[in-house]
C-alpha cells in the first residue's frame, strides 16, 4: 500500500467484566485502508470497537488517533471520526432533515453541499421518517452523516448485518469509493466474512477477548490451505500439522499452513478463505 500513514493505535488495550475480559488487545490502521474485525459471537469486537472511542472505559491501554490519545484529546479527535453501532434506528418519529440538524451542529467541517449529494446518491428524503426507511436506508442514511463531515476513520460496528446481498454489495461499493478517493479509512465489524474477501486490506481477528492476528488480508488468507480427503488418508503426519480437522460421513476437511503444503502430498490441498479459515480455527481445541 503505498503511502504507509498510522492513524489509528490501540495498544493493550484490557478490559474486565464480571464473565469476560478483553485481554492486551493491540492492533494499527494505516490511512487509506479497510480493516475488517470478525471473531465470533461474544468474541469482544463491540467492547473492542467501543473502547477505541471511550463508550466503554477501559482499564489499561492506550488508544490514538492521528497521534493524539483519546483520553485527552476526545473532542478533536470526534471531530475527525465518525462511528456508529447499528444503523440509524433511533427517533423512529423524526425526519431525517430534522436530526441531520442536530446532528451537524456538532461538527465544525459539516459539509452541506456533500451531504446533500449523498442524500441524492443514496435515494434518501429528508422529508421521510426513520421509521419509514429500511434497515439498508438507515445504514445508507448513517453513512450520508458520516461522510458528510469529513471523517478521516470511520468505525462501523456490523454496518451489513440485516441487509440483502444486493444492498449489502452497495454499501461495500460505497466503503471502497470512499477509500479509493482518499477521504477516509474503515475499520470494520461483521460476520459476513465474504463481504471483507471482497473489499478488505487488513484483517484483525478476535478470540475470546485476544487478537488472533492483525495483518493484511491477503497475506493471512494466502498462508493457510484447505485439505479434505477420506479417513484413510488422514495420516499420523497430517494429523500433527492440520488445524481444526472435523470428520463427516467417513471424510475429513481442515486447515494446514501454507508452508506445511509439502507434507501433505496426495491429498486434495486448495486455497482457504477466510470463512473456511474461521471455522477450522474455531474448531481447534
Ligand atoms: N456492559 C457489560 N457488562 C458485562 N458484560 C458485558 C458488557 N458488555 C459486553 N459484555 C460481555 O462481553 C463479551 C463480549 O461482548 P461484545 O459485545 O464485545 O462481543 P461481540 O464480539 O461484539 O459479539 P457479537 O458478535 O455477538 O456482537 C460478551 O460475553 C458480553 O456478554
């Protein structure tokens, strides 16, 4: 990626609740990328995501955007972000004109001109009600606020979750147009893993409260395979080097790193993605 530029750094980042703990999570957002953060239900993206933007107090860790920490900086830095968790799907009642109101109020860099242009692009009404929108209009409508003051990050918890395939691939077209032309960086949540092979940079995996990894996707997807075959060929050898080996009706299917490719000759080896990748890592014990 050319133009390397960190703006976003989480560093061991802890936080404790009664039944979970979010445990020395780190993790980067270089400028001009789209990270993805999947892990499973319960898995602490949300506590993560909201940690990152003081919703939740963390007990130890730091967090900085642009070079600044959250702690201290907390209003110039929400200058220059926009986060949501959901859609809109608050003051069901309201036009959307009125709370964009409100809304803009807060933001020194409101711009009109281009919120008016997302409005058109994104086939919204200001005169409309939340309540009258879809759950895809309401994430379009999130987005047209958040772009419309100049956000540098954007940090969307599971901005795709609820939506058709087809609204989901516009939002993905949006998330990547709003990269591709440098106005900002996306960091993130889903379990839609295919939505983060079609527009992901950076992949960030969260385990019961730890990063698995934190690299860039195709890197990370590129060093696992896939292997399947039938019991018989499940050898001692490939037993010690496959990842989360789950046996159906006398055939197995796992992961094996890239590099252990050699080891498993004979048998059919083909490239993982990421949600194959996820499955067998959760499977391992
Ligand atoms: N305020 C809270 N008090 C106590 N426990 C909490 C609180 N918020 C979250 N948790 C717990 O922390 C854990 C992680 O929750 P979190 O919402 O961060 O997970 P997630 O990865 O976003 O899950 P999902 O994919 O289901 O949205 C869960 O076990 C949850 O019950």
């Amino acid at each position: 990626m050319e133009n390397k530029r960190e703006i976003l750094s989480v560093k061991d980042l802890n936080k404790s609740y009664d039944a979970f703990k979010l445990k020395n999570v780190s993790l980067t957002l270089q400028a001009g990328s789209i990270m993805g953060f999947i892990g499973r239900n319960g898995a602490g993206k949300t506590t993560t995501l909201k940690s990152m933007v003081n919703l939740v107090h963390s007990d130890t860790g730091s967090v900085e955007f642009f070079g600044m920490d959250i702690k201290t900086h907390e209003s110039e830095i929400k200058q220059r972000i926009s986060f949501a968790f959901g859609g809109v799907d608050y003051y069901l009642q309201k036009k959307l004109g009125t709370i964009t109101n409100v809304y803009k109020r807060f933001y020194d860099q409101w711009d009109e001109k281009a919120y008016e242009d997302y409005l058109k692009q994104f086939e919204l009404n200001s005169d409309k009600n939340v309540k009258e929108l879809s759950q895809g209009m309401r994430v379009k409508y999130g987005l047209a606020l958040a772009l419309s003051h100049h956000a540098e990050i954007l940090i969307l918890d599971e901005p795709t979750s609820g939506l058709d395939p087809v609204s989901r691939d516009e939002i993905l077209n949006i998330f990547t147009d709003v990269v591709d032309s440098k106005q900002a960086s996306i960091l993130f949540s889903t379990h839609i893993t295919s939505d983060l092979d079609k527009c992901a940079d950076e992949i960030t995996y969260i385990k019961n409260g730890e990063i698995l990894v934190s690299e860039e996707k195709d890197s990370f997807v590129d060093s696992y395979r896939l292997v399947e075959g039938s019991m018989d060929q499940l050898t001692e050898a490939l037993k010690s080097i496959i990842i989360g080996c789950h046996e159906r009706r006398g055939e197995f299917s796992g992961l094996i790193k890239s590099k252990d490719c050699e080891n498993a000759q004979d048998i059919k080896c083909s490239p993982a993605d990421l949600e194959s990748i996820m499955i067998h890592i959760e499977r391992r014990a």
